[in-house]
C-alpha cells in the first residue's frame, strides 16, 4: 500500500477548498492473481458534476468503485480526496470521510424504519437512549429539502424499490457526504421512480456534492450526467462532456470500436457461414417477462448460428433462460422441430433438446468440490445408470471421448474441478450439455474470461457443433465473436428485439448502430458507418 | 502452523507451487480428511494403555452397543448435511418411535417396528417436502417438527412402559455368530448408505445439490425430489435408531429417548470431516466420528471424570473440527 491510513481522523469540519476537484485520482492500477482489473486509471470529480462512469461488463467500473471507497486497496497510483491523498482500507472510513455509495442492492435494513435508517448508527440521544421524536423530527425535515415523498415513520421494507433507494440517497446526504457513488440506482426502478431520484440527485449536485453515476440505460446517462468517463480493459479511453457524444459514439468507446474503422475478419477462429435447412428447428415468439422482456422472440434453422446482440441489460440472458424454462415468463411460446414446448420446467427443455451454458461459470456452472467426470456426466446420470445404480464403465467412456474431443486438460478425469483454468471449467461444462445430445444448444458468453487459445478452441468447436445440424443461439459481448461467429445477428435493445442482421448487412458498423438502438437505414450516424464499411 | 509442517515436509526447496492436489501433505485439508481416524487410533492406543480390561469382549460390546444407534442416526444426518441442510428433529422422531411402539406391540416385533419406521418416514416426508417445495430454511423446518413431535410423542407415548416382546428382547441383547444384533444393524445401515452415496444416481446427484444447487437444477436434476428423499431417509434411519434404543433398553421412554441426539449425530458428522455447507458426505468418517466421541466419553467417564466434564471435551473436539473446515476454506480462498 503506498500510503498508510491518511484517512477518517484528519478530516475538518470546515468544507476545506470548495474551488479544487473533490476526487482527484491519478495512475490507479489493481489487478487480482495477475489479471489487470484498471490500468493506469485518471479520473476526476468536481463539485456540482454529476459524472457517468461507463464500460461493459469486466471494464473496471466495480473495481474502480470499490478502490474509491475502501474495498480493495489499489496497488499503486493516487487518490486524493479534498486534495488530500487518502488511502481508505473500509467502506466505513471512506464513508466517514464523506464518500457514500449507493448499491443496485439496497444495504439498508427492511425492518427499520425510514428514519431509523437514515440515522442508522447516528440516532439522536435524549438522557442516552435514542430520541426517537427528534429522530423522525430530523428525518422529516431531511426527505421534504431533498423533495421526497415519504412518511419516514413507514417500515422501508413496505415501500417500493425507488424510495428505498431514495431513503439511501437521503442517509449519504446525512452524513454530510460530498461525493456520492451510485452503482445501477436505477436497475430495478420503474420510470416515475427513476425521474424523482433523478431530481433527488440534481438537488444534491445543486448543493455542491459531486455525484458518480453508474447505469446499463444509456438514455440516463444524458439526462442526468453533465461528464462522462468510459473505461474499457482497465483504462480510461475517453473523458469529456456528455453532450459532445452522441450515443453511436459511445457505443463504440464502450466496445472499443471505430465506427469508421471497422476490420474486415480475422481475430476469431470461425470459418465461413454454415450451411442449413429451411424449417426452423428452434422457433421462439411473444416471451414475456415482467419488467424484463417485452415480446422477444427468435428462429434458428439447423445449422446456424443466431447471434443475440444487446448492451448489458438489454435482456440476452434472460432470453435465454426464459428458453431454457429457468426464467419464470407470463407468456412465451418456444417450439423445437414444430413440437411445443411448455414453458417454465428446465427439466421439460432439456429433454425436448435444449441446452444452456450459462453465463456465470462458478454461480450457475460448476460443482467445484466435484471431479472433472462427475461434473461431465452430471446431467445425463439418469442416462449413464440402470434401476438408479450408477455405471462407471459407462461414465468413463464418455468423459474419456469429451475429454480427448474438447482437450480437456486436467490431471485425471477425478482432478477436482476447481482446480482448472477458466478455459478448461468452460471445456467441461461444454461437454457436459454436449452429452446431452442437445439439437438447441444456448452460448451465453461461452468465450468470456477464458484464454485466448480455449477460446480459439471453443470458437471452432461452435462452427463444428452448427455444422453438424445444431441450431446455436450465441450471446457474446465481443463484437468480432458476434459478427464472425453468427449467421444472423437478432438484436435486442431494453427487452426487446430492435432489429435483425444478417447477410450484407451483418457488419460491425451495422451492429454497433443497432446495438446503440437505432436502425441502421435511419439513424444519420449510420449512414457514414456503412459507407465507410464498403471500402 | 500446518505451513510449517508443509514447508518441513516437501525437501525441494526451490520446486516452483506446484498444482495444489499433487501435493500430499498435512495441512488443514488433510486433517480434516483424516484427522478423525488419527484420533480414533490415538484414543484406542492410549486406552489399551490406561484402562483396565479395555480389550475385554464384554467392554468392546459394551461400546459398540451403545454406539450403533448413533451411527444410524448419523448417517441420516451426514446425508442431509451433505445436501446442505440439517435435521434437528431426528431426536424427536427416535422419541415419537418409542411412543408407536408399544401403541402397535400387538401386531408382533415386525408390526410394532414397521409401525415406527412409518411414523419416521411421515415426519421426514414432511420436512423434506416443506424444504424441498415451500423453501423453508431447514434449520427452521426441522425446528419446528422437532417441537412438534416432542409434544406428539408425549401426548400419545406418555410415561416408561416397559416392552415385554421377545423379538424385542432379542433384537436388544441377543447376537449372531457373537455380533449383536444392534451393531449388525448399524454395519448393514453403513452399507447401504455407502452403497447409495457410491454407486447410485442419487448418491451422486445429492452431492452435486449440496455442491451447487443452482448448477444443479440448471443441469435438470430432480432438485426437489432428492431434497425430499434425504429427509424421509434422514427420518426413517431415526426411526431405525429409536427402534433399536428401545430394543435395547426394553422398555419406550418417549418423553426421555433420543433428547439431545441431534446433536450428538451433527458432531458425529463434523468431526467426520463432512463440511457443513455441503457437497460432500462422508460415510465412513461419519461412522469414525460417532466411535471417537463415544469412546472419549467412555476414556473419561472409565477414569471417574464426571460425564459433564466429557461433555465439554466434546465441545471441544467440535471446535477443533469445524476449525479444521473453516481454516483451510479461508486459505483457499486466500490463494485463490
């Protein structure tokens, strides 16, 4: 750590220099058993801005957040507070310090009321025990200068998800914090909720505090933050007024690509498009999930691969699970070969001929403690046994034949799996929905966080598994994987599908417009994209 | 200080970390693995030692006897702690089992204990089917039976009645071929649970529960269901080990059977180095585990040591295993 603790005991209670920055951070690198989370990153926070902070998942945005208010410790660069180098090693002396954040989870306690909440830790004593009039008294008074509408006597469990985050904002105003971190505020708020927290956090700036602002719903981002710095890889690739970029342009920072500059193939290992039948073998129409997917609905032929593009948020991976039956829908029609297939059991689509490899490889993925070939054979057991007796003859022929046809590396079919690379824990789970001869086989982000030689690997074997007649529905982040690796790009936006690429139209360029939410024939930005394109 | 030890045992100084499973050395992994059957033949040596007849037939039985219904109801136990659960209302279902029994003697030995089995397996059903469909906390299901149960047992159990059956009395204090009967039961029981966590589906799909539940149903195992079969067996085994307590002392106490039992099998499974928050049941080191805290109590109450001061060797024990788990999961997670 290069500085000790300059943090809570120094602080004066005059606000000291109110003309300087409050955040000043300068070089601030931290990575976690070698991999680089921020690089080098510079930021800067002045009084009354309210700042967007912006990247896509694995950009560094929650690391950066947590270097901020004491989670982690940076490995080296400078954080000055107030023009005071500090090094916060809690949340709590960060907070103490006058930086409040406020998480998508709401930290406070259900059980308590409004105004116990705000002075959480701080109540007013009266002859020492906890004044509970004044309390409320200094509550009330508190909610009704920042404008909201709340009784603070209520229990906060009982109000909705925007007032409890107001109430979180109201507590950081408390504390007398001068710079507010909000970390997706927003995600789980209805739009009136997000219009009076809106008008909470402008009050705040009004009053001098500086605000952080984190969101997926790009159209906050300008109607709410004059500033915006965007992180992608670690770095700060862009800082500037928020006005000067349109959302084409952001987009792109985001994603780290030009739109003008757009290279033709080459940084994937897909071959050329995949030859397939007429009918649909997955068609999937009206999935309907309350706040979450509007309607979305998709076809795939036997032997193509569907790419699902969106920014975070957009609803890729619910589209998926909602297929998969591990999403509960209000209405989704899903049918493999013409066959309905009733939603809501992932039991039911697995057996119709369903697979998902999900996301989050350690949440929803693996079973750590357990062998390479258990996790292997983990869904097909019931296939691999007789009158509820396991054959391990049987189970070994099969995980042999994955491992030597995925290269799966491991010690020995019993290594725990654990104990892996990323890229090898992706080749078993791999394997694992491949022994379920699957005919639609769900890719969310097969190639996220794995190396560059497995992700080669698992890139050809997606070419492989569609030249084989499986329909492959394949969500990825990464723009060339989308563009290369997919047939057709089905593109979401907010929950629903905003557009279709495919064919000439199938560019990056073209995906970047539509993943920013316009269509590429009628967004004006597009239009210099695409011409650039053709050359 | 399991560093050290690792630092003395590995003779290449300049071996670059090599994958953490090829190396065999005794650190908190291993302890928790072994250390159980380490301190089974610790307290044996140091017996053979330090007590008198000791080695006798009649002191072995004696151990073995009182033993066996607690290995039975461990193994219940180390079932549903390898799903992540816990089941406290195994003592209650061992008391509601003596109150049945008497209540069915007339349908002869086989009626009276089939009778029993079947309360058993009715609670289990229902902890495991309020867990497994309605979500509750399995601490808190289990609670709440374990309440209810106790005051079913006493309404309908009542006071001591003694058991005059001769299948009871057989099964109680009779043997084949020198074995006890009681202790035979608890040999085949081992079995079977070995067998069911070894080479069946089922064995396999509970550890993978255990392991990571929301892998698992992802993967499409029947979540639910196993869930509820863990409990019914957990329930049933109970009901075995009341069964054979009754057997054993002929006589059904259902206001006093089985008290405290719940814990003694979560001890039992622990110190068997079965990790608490699931993914893993260990059969044998269960069995171990009820043999040392067992023979600690005997080790001490054998050398005019008041059975209070055994208790809180035991506690001790219990701290020094669930230690052993949590250390080596916090270094872990600081290498990783």
């Amino acid at each position: 750590m290069p500085h000790p603790t300059a943090a809570a005991p120094g602080r004066a209670p005059e606000p000291p220099d109110s003309s300087g920055p409050l955040l000043t951070v300068r070089g601030v690198t931290k990575s976690f058993s070698g991999v680089h989370a921020l690089r080098g990153v510079d930021f800067t926070l002045e009084p009354g801005s309210i700042h967007a902070l912006v990247g896509e998942n694995g950009a560094g945005k929650s690391t950066f957040i947590k270097v901020l208010t004491g989670v982690h410790a940076a490995d080296s660069g400078e954080v000055r507070f107030l023009g005071e180098p500090v090094a916060f090693t809690r949340p709590a002396d960060a907070q103490n310090a006058g930086i409040s954040t406020i998480y998508q989870e709401i930290n406070l306690v259900p059980l308590l009321t409004v105004a116990q909440n705000i002075y959480l830790g701080r109540e007013p004593r009266r002859f020492g025990l906890v004044d509970t009039r004044g309390l409320n008294r200094q509550a009330a008074a508190l909610v009704e200068r920042l404008g909201i509408d709340v009784d603070v006597r209520a229990e906060l469990g009982s109000l909705g998800l925007g007032v409890q985050q107001m109430v979180a904002l109201a507590r950081a105003v408390s504390i007398d914090a001068r710079v507010v971190i909000m970390d997706e505020p927003t995600s789980s708020l209805e739009v009136r909720e997000v219009e009076t927290l809106f008008g909470v956090a402008r009050t705040l700036a009004g009053s001098g505090v500086g605000l952080v602002f984190v969101s997926h719903r790009l159209d906050e981002l300008w109607a709410l933050c004059d500033t915006v710095t965007v992180l992608r890889d670690g770095r700060v690739v862009h800082t500037g007024a928020m006005a000067a970029l349109d959302r084409v342009g952001l987009v792109s920072l985001m994603l780290g690509r030009d739109a003008s500059d757009v290279r033709a193939a080459g940084t994937t290992d897909f071959g050329e498009s995949h030859a397939h039948g007429d009918a649909p073998l997955l068609s999937v129409s009206g999935v309907e999930v309350p706040n979450r997917l509007h309607g979305v609905g998709l076809t795939a032929r036997p032997g193509e691969v569907v790419g699902l593009g969106g920014l975070l948020g957009s609803g890729r991976s619910e589209t998926l699970k909602a297929i998969y039956g591990d999403l509960s829908t209000t209405s989704a029609d899903v049918e493999i070969q013409g066959q309905r297939v009733r939603p809501g059991s992932v039991s039911r689509a697995l057996r119709a001929g369903i697979a998902l490899l999900s996301e989050d490889r350690k949440a929803e993925g693996i079973i750590p403690e357990m062998s390479v070939r258990d996790n292997i054979a983990l869904a097909v057991l019931p296939r691999m046994s007789r009158g509820g007796l396991v054959s391990d003859a049987r189970i070994d022929a099969l995980v042999e034949v994955f491992m030597r046809r995925l290269k799966i590396k491991a010690s020995s079919p019993q290594q725990k799996v654990r104990e892996l690379s990323g890229g090898n824990q992706q080749k078993v789970l791999l394997a694992r929905w491949l022994a379920t001869e699957p005919k639609v086989f769900l890719l969310d982000e097969p190639t996220r966080g794995i190396d560059v030689g497995a992700k080669r690997e698992v890139q050809g074997l997606i070419d492989e598994l569609a030249g084989q007649g499986l329909a492959v529905v394949l969500v990825s982040s990464e723009m060339d994987e989308l563009v290369e690796g997919s047939d057709r790009v089905v593109v979401l936006h907010d929950g629903a599908v905003s557009g279709e690429l495919d064919g000439d139209r199938l560019t990056s360029a073209d995906l970047l417009t539509a993943l920013a939410g316009g269509i590429p024939s009628d967004a004006g930005t597009a239009a210099g994209a695409e011409r650039s394109d053709r050359g | 200080m399991a560093e050290q030890t690792a630092t003395a045992a590995q003779p290449a100084p300049a071996a670059p970390p090599a994958e953490p499973h090829t190396r065999r050395r005794v650190d908190g992994a291993w302890f928790r693995r072994n250390g159980v059957y380490l301190g089974l033949v610790v307290l044996v040596v140091v017996n053979l030692v330090i007590t008198p007849h000791f080695a006798s037939t009649g002191s072995l039985r004696l151990q073995l006897v009182q033993v066996a219904p607690i290995i039975v109801v461990s193994l219940g136990m180390a079932m549903v702690i390898g799903t992540g659960g816990i089941d406290l209302s195994v003592g209650a279902v061992m008391a509601m089992t003596a109150a049945v029994i008497p209540l069915y003697i007339g349908y002869g030995t086989f009626g009276a204990i089939a009778a029993g089995l079947i309360a058993g397996l009715l609670s289990g059903a229902l902890a495991g089917s309020v867990i497994s469909r309605v979500g509750v906390q399995p601490i808190i299901a289990t609670l709440a039976i374990m309440v209810g149960l106790r005051g079913l047992a006493n309404i309908t159990g009542g006071q001591i009645k003694s058991i005059r059956d001769p299948g009871f009395r057989e099964l109680g204090s009779g043997d084949v071929l020198g074995i006890p009967w009681v202790v035979l039961v608890a040999v085949v029981v081992t079995l079977v649970v070995w067998g069911l966590m070894t080479r069946t589906t089922f064995g396999r799909q509970l550890v993978a529960i255990g392991g990571n539940a929301r892998a698992s149903t992802l993967a499409g195992l029947p979540v639910k269901r196993v869930l509820t079969t863990v409990y019914v067996l957990s329930g049933l085994l109970a009901a075995l080990a009341g069964a054979l307590l009754v057997a054993r002392n002929q006589a059904s106490d259902p206001t006093r059977l089985g008290q405290l039992v719940e814990l003694t099998a979560i001890t039992a499974v622990v110190v068997g180095g079965t990790p608490l928050t699931g993914g893993q049941v260990r059969v044998l080191g269960t069995v171990a585990g009820a043999l040392l805290m067992q023979l600690i109590t005997f080790t001490l109450v054998a050398h005019n040591i008041t059975d209070s001061v055994a208790q809180m060797v035991q506690a001790v024990i219990v701290i020094l295993a669930v230690y052993a788990q949590v250390g080596t999961r916090m270094r872990r997670r600081s290498r990783a």
